[in-house]
C-alpha cells in the first residue's frame, strides 16, 4: 500500500507568503535563480567557444594548386585508453 502524502493548503499558503516571515524560502529562491542565470550564461559563452572550433583547419603546407584533396577525421571514445598517442607534425 501506499502513504498518500497530505494535501496543500493553497489558499493558507498564499495568505501567509509573507516576506518578513519566509526570508529564507525567499532567498533561497532568488539564490538560486541567480546561480541559474549565472551557469547558463557560462554555458552559452562555452557553446559559441565550441561554435567556433567547428569545422575543417587546412593545413600550413596546403598548395591550393593541388589535384586531390584528403580530410581527415579521427573519431574517439569516452571509454579507458580510447585516446590517442599520434604526435602530427
């Protein structure tokens, strides 16, 4: 069986949101609307970072008067090891 929890009170809960009496559910509210706001600015700052990596680098020694052109791609895991040890010079 289950424990249905009580119900809400919500006419109570509005009469009594009093900001004199609950400074610490408002605080709490406004803190961590602010932590919010702050992670998702870094966060679109991170992904226009990210934007601009995106992408093909041509190489140093490119002549564009080449015949054939190469990419490569080199994809990796997130397991252990995964990685690569390949020195590009």
């Amino acid at each position: 069986f289950y424990v249905l929890p009580a119900p809400i009170n919500w006419s109570y809960v509005f009469a009594n949101a009093d900001f004199t009496k609950n400074k610490t559910v408002y605080l709490t509210v406004i803190f961590t609307s602010i932590i919010y706001i702050v992670l998702m600015i870094y966060a679109r700052f991170g992904d226009k970072k990210d934007f601009e990596k995106l992408g093909v680098t041509p190489l140093v020694d490119n002549n564009k008067f080449d015949q054939y052109y190469y990419q490569i791609l080199v994809f990796t895991g997130l397991r252990t090891n995964a990685g690569t040890d390949s020195k590009v010079v």
